[in-house]
C-alpha cells in the first residue's frame, strides 16, 4: 500500500509554475528579439506582455499558492 505525499505534491506544483513562467518569460525574450526563425509568425509587440506574464507566474504564484496551501497550526 503506497501513501502519497501530498507536500510533495504541491512541491511539484510550486516547481511546475515555476518552470512554465521562466519558459514563457524566456518564450517573450525570443519572440521580442526576432531573430528565431520559427518565431517569426508571432508579432514582435507581443513578446513584452509574455515576458510580463511568464515574469508574474514566476515570481507571483507560487507564494501565492503556498500561501493558500499552508495549513493552519
């Protein structure tokens, strides 16, 4: 009988918001710069407000949710 964790559950959570907001933070960097070829269909202007958002998951939800996430002693 196996028991989960669930600290380490939202231990994954918490690095999995992490890693999607650093990737789309760095997806706005290339998308702003213009010089990757497979994201020239994406318009230059939309590269700051990615990093905008990718820069808030990041930074922002994480705590966010450890705090909703922390139990009441």
């Amino acid at each position: 009988m196996s028991t989960r964790d669930p600290a380490f559950a939202r231990f994954a959570a918490l690095q999995a918001v992490r890693l999607a907001g650093a990737l789309i933070a760095l997806a706005g960097v290339l998308v702003s710069s213009g010089n990757v070829a497979w994201l020239k269909a994406v318009p230059p202007e939309a590269g700051f407000p990615l990093l905008l958002v990718g820069m808030a998951a990041f930074f922002f939800v994480p705590p966010l949710l450890a705090r909703r996430w922390k139990s009441r002693d």
